[in-house]
C-alpha cells in the first residue's frame, strides 16, 4: 500500500488568524558597538551624551524644503497674477505690473468671494425667523470684513492662532492626551526628530496658549509687513503676488531652530551635568564627638518659643535634577519680535494695563532676552531660556541675509515672461551662444539623482570605507567625498551652472539621507503587513 507523504506544514493554534513568517531583515550591515567602557567608568562615561545627528539633519532638511515648496509656490501663484492682470488690460506690458497691483487684484477677488459667501449664508437660512437670520448675516459680515480689512500676513497669523487653539482643544481630551504627549511635545532624550515641528503649534497650558496667540498676532503681522517692504524695496528682486508664504517658511524654520537650539543645549550640556550630578557622592554631615561641637553647630535661637519648637537642622539634600519636555513654538515668536524689533526700530508696544503705557519694541525684546539670559544663571525650569535665545538669534540673522536668500531663490524659479526680451534674446543670439542658452533650459536627467543617493545611502551605512583616487592612487573618505560633491552642487546652484542638474542631484542626496534614517523601518512594515497578507491568502486557500 502506497502512502503519499506530503509536506508538513505549520497549524494554526486555535484563535489564531495568521502565521508568522521570518523574512529577511535590512540587507545592509549595521554597526555594532564595541563595549569600550572600563569596570571602573563613572555613570557619566557610562551613558554618555545623547546624539543629535538626526535632529540636525532633519532641521537642515526641512528648512530647505519648506524654503524650496514656498519659493516655487510664490513664483507659480505670481505668474498666474501676471497673466490675469495682462488678460484684462490688453494694452498692458507685463514688466509694467507691479507687486502693488497683484495685491489690489487679490483683495478685489477677496471681497468677490467674502460677498459669494455672504449670499449663500443668505441662501441657506432663508427658513429661518427673520430675527435670527438678520443676526447671523450681520455676524457674518462683521467678521468678513474683519478679515477683509488686515494685511495678508495677519490673515495667515490668525489661521496659525486657530490651529493652536485647535491643538490645544485637543490636549484637554482625554481620549488624545496620551497621543499629544507622545507626538506634541518634543522630549530631548527621546531620540525623536518630528516633535521639533509638531511642537511648534503646541501649547497645553491656557496661560500658554493666550501669550502664544497674543504675541502671533502681534509680532507676526509686523514681521510679515517688514518681508514684504523689504521685497518690494529690495534692487532687481522678483515681483510676488503675495507674501505670505515667505512668511510661513520663516516661522516654521524659526521654530525649527529655536527647538534645535535648545535640544542640542539639553543633549550636550545639561544632561552631562545632570547624569554627573546623580554618579557624585551626596555630601554627608560628619557627627560631632563633644557637646560643646553639638552646641557650637546650633544656631542661636532668637525667641524661646522658635527656641522651642526649633527642628535640629540637617544638610538638605538638592533636588533630583530633571528635564523637561519642551515647546518650540514660544522660540519661533521670539523670532517673530526680534524681527519686528530690527524692521521697525521707531514702532512702540501699547500694553493692556495699565492703558495708557507704551514701551519701545526694542526695549521691550531687550528686557525678555535679558530675563532669559538671568533665568539661565539662575536656573529656572518654567521656560525653555535656550530656544527663545535660540530664536532670537535665528531672527537677527534672517534680518540680515534672510531677504537675499529668498530673492535667489524666488530668482531660480522665475521664468522669463516678456515677449520683448525674449523676441530680443531670439534675434541677437546664434550659434553656439544659441545653443549655450537653449542649455540653460534643457531637459536633464534624472539617473544622476539615482546615483547620488545610492552614494550617500552608502556613505552613511559604511562610514569607514575609503575611495581611492585613480592615477594618483590617494585615499579620501566617503564621507568626506560626498561633503565635497554636495558643497560643489550648491556652490554650482547658487552661482546658476548649467554643465549638470545641481538640483537634481541635491535632491537625490536629500532622499538618500531621509531613506537611511526612515528607510528601513518603512520597508520592514512593508514586508511584515505583506507577510500576514499572504499568509491570511494560504489559510484561506487550505481551508477551502
């Protein structure tokens, strides 16, 4: 009798759904630390000092992307202006608009599309009383003209103030307070790097929440002011059709900064202090050996009745030294004063009370900066001291060489739209200046990119490894290699090289430093969520 013997294959125990597959793992080798600590190492060499490479990778990062997203943004929109202003006045040239006139087209479209709104209010509480109707339509006009009447840049502020609001209602619900205090609160030991951006809008405490939204209505407005006057005024700059997106990309960068700031001053200062404080001896009393050393260690009562109910004193004992989750946002409004300070040396802050008191702006982001720095040497825990000094400082100096940065780079994004100068391009160039300009604008290639971010996926997974040079047979570090190619393309991006597509290739390396960080992660869910999905396919396969 034949017996046919088949594979065995893994039963499923009852209740379960799904079998577990082992699947290889990342295939690039990771490093091991070595143990290098010694037996008789402190607990300070022990732990050592948190890294902070990723923090400051993910803050360069973002920064030139939200910098890139908005200047590319700004030009697209201020195109779109162009072309309507020029659709509507046919006897107008598009290098006679003016900023100016992108500003009045945009808030004559605003009061188009607020009166829009105001009809279909209309029109949806046509069944109510008449009393209630004429309420609400009055609400709503009093509040789009409202918002009709302030500049773009509080327009913007006021939204970022709803989504603090919003934040906040959401820290007071117990159902998302576990989740806004892992993902809203920016913890420096935590090793995380995207609670620097969700810390911005976070503001769990009321008191909190009204200086934030005070000081963003405030500063911000006047910031924003001071970016567009300093566009506007600025020799050969670009036109914008709006300003608010150069507004947004320094607020969120202020933030980031501010957050880094302080992180950095936590991981590499602070708690080195703090883990030598823990591993140092506590100070002991030594106990006197006479009554006369007794008495003499006593001090002198000044009342019998304090004589009396005196408690013998003791050493005390210092507090456990601790740190604290921190928010970034209070740095990015720092920012926002410092800014406003330097843009409008001569503007005054009118306080609620008393009402008839008016400070100097500059006095007043003085006397804050030297309270940070007073509470730094005294030591106080209710504030984060290093992120409002670190956005002060991020505030001076965009003051200084932020508007150029953002006129580059709103200039690499501009296209040319005058058929003048392009009819006069087109008829003075031939040959081989012909062809160097159509280069200019040829398509590139997008294998380059490839290519540098398998470089730098491999000089960050094998730091090590060493190139050699052909010919002349010297070694350089990969590391340092790919430092040089990435410093080449921004010297080549910024000075506008056309011989490669430096774009493309700092945006290749850009998703080669995201993947080694995010990477494997991603593609380990990917295959342990495939796994269950093809082992839930063979289940149903053999039950049936």
């Amino acid at each position: 009798m034949l017996r046919l013997y088949r594979p065995a294959l893994p039963r499923l125990r009852p209740g379960c759904r799904s079998l577990n597959i082992a699947l290889p793992r990342w295939p690039f080798p990771r490093a091991v630390a070595k143990s290098t600590v010694q037996a008789d190492a402190t607990l300070a060499q022990k732990v050592g000092r948190p890294a902070i490479r990723n923090q400051v990778l993910f803050v360069a990062s973002g920064t030139f992307l939200i910098y890139m997203w908005t200047a590319a943004l700004t030009t697209v929109e201020t195109e779109e202006a162009v072309e309507n202003l020029t659709r509507g006045r046919s006897r107008t040239w598009p290098h006679t608009i003016t900023s100016a006139d992108m500003k009045n087209a945009a808030d004559i479209a605003l009061t188009q599309e607020l009166r829009d709104g105001l009809k279909k209010v209309g029109a949806a509480t046509a069944g109510l009383p008449t009393a209630t109707r004429n309420h609400i339509l009055r609400i709503w006009s009093t509040v789009a003209q409202s918002y009709l009447n302030v500049t773009e840049g509080k327009r913007l502020c006021w939204k970022l103030c709803l989504l603090n609001m919003g934040v906040w209602l959401m820290w007071k619900s117990r159902r998302f307070n576990p989740y806004m205090a892992r993902n809203f609160v920016h913890d420096p030991l935590s090793g995380r790097s995207i609670t620097l951006l969700t810390s911005i809008f976070s503001s769990p405490v009321l008191l909190l929440l009204g200086m934030n939204l005070l000081l963003l209505d405030g500063f911000g407005s006047s910031a924003a002011l001071h970016l567009r006057h300093r566009q506007e005024k600025m020799p050969g700059s670009e036109l914008e059709a709006s300003s608010r997106h150069h507004f947004f990309a320094f607020f969120i960068s202020a933030g980031l900064f501010a957050g880094l700031t302080s992180h950095i001053i936590h991981a590499k200062v602070l708690y080195p202090r703090m883990i030598s404080r823990l591993s140092s001896k506590p100070a002991t009393s030594s106990k006197p050996d006479t009554w006369a050393a007794a008495l003499r260690n006593i001090p002198p009562p000044t009342s019998r009745l304090r004589s009396f109910l005196r408690i013998p004193s003791t050493v005390p004992t210092p507090p456990v030294p601790r740190l604290t989750p921190r928010f970034a946002g209070t740095g990015a409004l720092y920012a926002l004063m410092t800014l406003s300070a330097l843009g409008f040396p001569n503007a005054e802050i009118a306080l609620f009370y008393p009402p008839d008191l008016s400070v100097p702006i500059q006095w007043a982001a003085c006397g804050l900066l030297l309270l940070d720095v007073f509470g730094i040497f005294r030591g106080w825990k209710l504030l984060d001291h290093f992120g409002h000094l670190g956005g002060a400082a991020f505030g001076a100096l965009y003051y200084n060489y932020g508007p150029d940065i953002w006129n580059g780079l709103r200039a690499y994004f501009a296209e040319e739209t005058d058929e003048e100068s392009y009819d006069k391009i087109r008829a003075g160039l031939s040959g081989s200046k012909l062809r160097a300009a159509k280069s200019i604008v040829a398509p590139s290639l997008g294998a380059s990119g490839a290519l540098y971010s398998c470089v730098v996926l491999t000089a960050l997974a094998f730091p090590q490894v060493s190139l050699t040079v052909p010919f002349i047979h010297v070694e350089i570090p990969v590391q340092t290699a790919v430092g040089g190619s990435v410093l080449w393309d921004i010297i080549g991006f910024w000075r506008g090289w056309s011989t490669c597509d430096h774009v493309a290739h700092l945006g290749g390396a850009l998703f080669g430093l995201v993947y080694y960080i995010y990477g494997p992660q991603i593609w380990d869910t990917y295959r342990s969520f495939s796994a269950r999905w093809l082992n839930r396919k063979k289940v149903a396969v053999q039950l049936h």
